[in-house]
C-alpha cells in the first residue's frame, strides 16, 4: 500500500474503529497460533478415540503448518490485488468451515484434509492481518504500537494455549478445541465490518509455477519423513517420494532466478546473513515445535498426566518465551544479534540435555522444569536477531519480500520439526518390543539428541553470519537489487 492510500484509510477510520480493527487482526493471528498449541495437549486423547499411530497425530499438525507454509506467500499477493478486507473475510470462512469439520471428523483421514483447509484459511489470515494493520494505522509511532499489540497476541496465544488448551480438552474433550476456533474466528468475522477496503498499490506479479513446485517440494519432503520409519526408507513408495522431493527442488531454483516476480527470490541467499537468517529461524521453531510435540507426548504417556496437568507443567516454557521475546529486541539492539543467539543456541543445547536427565516417571522434575525454561528462553530470544540479519545489506524496497521468506522459513520449520522428531520416535517405538512405562522416554531420547543439536546449530550460524565476510556477502547481494531493469531472459509473470 501507497504512503498515499495508507493515510487515506487512516483518516476514513475513526479512532474507535482503529481499535476495532486491530482486535480484528490480533484476534486473527490468536487463532492460528492456539490451533497448534492448544491441540498439542489434546494429541493422546485423539490418539485413543481415532486409533492411530504417532505419524498420525504428526499428519494432523504438519497438514496445518504444511499448508500454512506454502501458500502464506500466495494469499499475501492475493490479497493486494482483489482487497485485504474481502480476501481476509473469505480467509475466515475457510478457517470457520474447517475447524467446523475438524470439529466433527469422523475419522484420522477426515481430520487430516479438514486441518489442511483450516491451513487454507490460516494462510490468508497471517499475512493480511499484518496488511491491514499497516495501511489503517498511518502514523509510525502509532503503526509500532498496533503492531506491538498484535505482536503480543501471538505471544499470549503460544503461552495460553497449552493451558487453555488442556482445561478444553479435560472438561469437553478434543473436539471443542476447535469449535473454541470458531467461536473465536466469528467474533473476527463480525469485526471486519469495521475494516476499511485496502489495495497496495505495486502489486506482484502472480507466480503459480512456482508455487506449484515449492508446495509439491515441502509437502513430498513431509511425506517421506514422517512415512519412513513406517514404510521403510528402501521401499518404492518412498524412494520414489524421495525422487521428487530431488526433483522439485531441481525445477524451482532456476525457474525463480528467471522470474520478475518471483514467489521466492534465490538471489537472497547469496547473502550469508539472510541464509544464516532463514537457518536459524527454520532450526529454532523447528526445535521449538519437536520439543513441544515430545513433551505434550511425554507428560502424558510416561508421566501419566492430565490435559489441564500437561498445560500447566508447560507454563515455564510459555512464559519464559513470552516475557523473552520483547526483551530480546533491545539486547539485539545492544550488542548486536550474535549475543543474543549464542544465548538462545546455548540454552537450547542445555535444554535438550536437562531434558535427557529427567525421570521417565518420578523424580528429575527440577530438571524437567529447567529444561522447560531453557527452550522457553531460546525460542523468545533467538527469532529477534533474525529480524535484523534479514535486512542486512538489502533496500528497504526489499525489506518486506525478504521478511515474507524468512516467515515461511518459520511455518517450514514447524512442519518439518513435528516430522523430523515423530519420525525418530516412531523409528524407535517400532523397533522397541518391550513396552515398560518408561519405553517412550527411551524411544525419544534420539530425537531429544536432534534438538540438542539445533542449539549447537544456531550458535555456530549466528557466529558466521556475523564475521565481516558474511557482512560483504550481504552488501553484495544488495547491489543485486538496486536496480530496477529486469535480469537478463527474464520472463515476466502473467
């Protein structure tokens, strides 16, 4: 949107209606965050009521994240040519529609397709939330405040709901969790009639090919990871998924480099920093998925406790993430972003090792608690120096392209850290013949070794991507975009 349409939506709204339009847009991004958090915590009851296997509970969180990931990009363009407003109304329905079915899904194989047409609408929410709010709110200081207030949504959405999520499922079962999902998306829906129609301006050209080809990429890529273990990695099945995952990836690079509007610009990762970036941001919420996927798993089979009892038992995660993650912007600002990430790297690794020393059953909970709080402490502070490394070295024109890969690289993340950890533990429980009540700590001491060395990972990238060679790699790469006459061969989109 034009500085010029952004204040002509300012000035048609009034103050009242600001503030109605940012609890619209906060209310949004609450409930594609509490549709992964909370249902965590409801994952052993579905697994008696629907019979399945722990790759099935995996399905019905990476079809959401999958979704999510590989259209976000798409329904962000979408929007800027047919209308915010319009596009984040239809995106509602979808979601109301799909947690709706979710809600009375018969079966894992119903849940699994209505979860992605939830991931459908989810897709158009997050993005065009952020896009409303910044052509609303016109002023900087008064733009920074609503988008800190959004900002904050998302973070109490991930510290409440575990614990919402758990008082739902005790009291009501599963399935209300996602009819909480659309009670709260209606309440949404009725706030947009207080959201004033908005277009950008410059808007990109579609790129269908390409989004063809990465969501065939990520969604083959899933398959093989979680279907494994089960299959067997030397099976046709597999191997052939394995070729296309191969071959996808093949066709998408020079497909985008030939692009005028690419949907994901390869000339990015030309800069280490950027790289770095998108690394560490699909490391640290991929950690930050498996861990909180183990450990829903784990205090409910191994530990034997309650939903409400697994929620509260998370708290030092959530809270020490939501009270981080403000606090980790002013550190960045300080010292720069390898600091803050070699803490975050470092109390991941700790966390993932305090974790391997608990109890399956009793004792070790001073250890279980700190491990808690150790990925609460990375996650709320590794993702804000990442922000910074996005921008590094490139136009502010390319600021918000730049932005929207690296929150792909995030939903990527999540997806993948769901798959990477159930197929370790899946791997291990289908070789485990003995079934002690400690079998599943056992089972998912590899996996817990993975996230280990996801700290390890985000300490060592936040330290290259901070030497002065990554730093000219990336005033490099910003050359490439300063100027404006298209590549040579380039094919416009249509």
């Amino acid at each position: 949107m034009s500085p010029q349409q952004s204040e002509h939506a300012a000035q048609g709204t009034s103050p009242h209606g600001r503030r109605l339009v940012l609890a619209c847009c906060s209310t949004s991004i609450v409930i594609v965050i509490l549709d992964f958090t909370a249902l965590n915590v409801a994952l052993p009851m579905i697994q008696r009521d629907l019979h399945t296997s722990v790759s099935g509970l995996q399905w019905i969180l990476a079809a959401y994240g999958l979704v999510l990931c590989s259209l976000q990009m798409s329904a962000g363009a979408i929007g800027d040519r047919t209308g915010h407003r319009r596009t984040f109304r239809i995106g509602l329905c979808i979601f109301v529609l799909g947690s709706t079915l979710c809600a009375v899904a018969p079966t894992l194989e119903w849940l699994v397709f209505f979860r992605v047409l939830q991931g459908i609408g989810a897709a158009v929410l997050s993005p065009l939330s952020l896009s409303i709010i910044a052509g609303v709110f016109s002023g900087e200081a008064e733009r920074a405040r609503a988008i800190g207030t959004w900002s904050s949504a998302s973070g109490i959405a991930l510290a409440a709901g575990p614990l919402l999520g758990g008082a739902v499922v005790d009291s009501l079962g599963w399935r209300y969790v996602f009819w909480v999902s659309v009670l709260v998306a209606l309440i949404a829906l009725l706030l947009t009639r207080h959201v004033p129609e908005s277009r950008t301006a410059t808007v990109r050209g579609a790129d269908p090919v390409g989004q063809v080809l990465m969501t065939v990429f990520l969604a083959a890529l899933v398959y093989v990871i979680i279907e494994g273990p089960g299959h067997g990695w030397d099976t046709p099945l597999i191997l052939a998924c394995s070729c296309v995952v191969v071959a996808a990836l093949t066709a998408l690079v020079p497909y985008e480099l030939h692009r005028r509007h690419p949907l994901i610009d390869p000339r990015f990762f030309r800069s280490v920093p950027f790289t770095s970036a998108a690394l560490i941001a699909m490391v640290a919420v991929g950690a930050g998925a498996g861990f909180l996927f183990l450990s829903t798993l784990y205090l409910q089979d191994a530990r034997h406790l309650s939903a409400l009892q697994t929620g509260l038992w998370l708290l030092p995660m959530t809270a020490m993430t939501v009270i981080l993650a403000p606090l980790a912007g002013r550190l960045t600002a300080a010292l720069g972003p390898r600091i803050p990430l070699l803490i975050a790297g470092a109390a991941l690794t700790a966390g993932g090792l305090m974790y391997t020393l608990a109890d399956a059953e009793t004792g070790s909970v001073p250890a279980l608690m700190a491990a808690f709080a150790l990925n609460g402490i990375a996650y709320g502070i590794a993702l804000t120096p990442v922000t910074q490394m996005v921008v590094s070295g490139l136009p502010p024109a390319q600021s918000g392209v730049a932005g929207g890969v690296i929150m792909t690289s995030r939903l990527v993340g999540q997806a993948l850290g769901i798959a990477v950890t159930g197929a370790f533990l899946s791997t291990t429980l289908h070789s485990t013949t003995h079934r002690s009540p400690t079998a599943f700590a056992e089972a998912s001491l590899p996996a817990w070794w993975i996230i280990t060395a996801c700290g390890a990972t985000i300490a060592l990238l936040g330290t290259l991507a901070t030497t002065p060679w990554a730093q000219a790699t990336a005033q490099r790469t910003g050359l490439l975009f300063t100027d404006p006459a298209p590549p040579p061969n380039c094919r416009a989109n249509p």
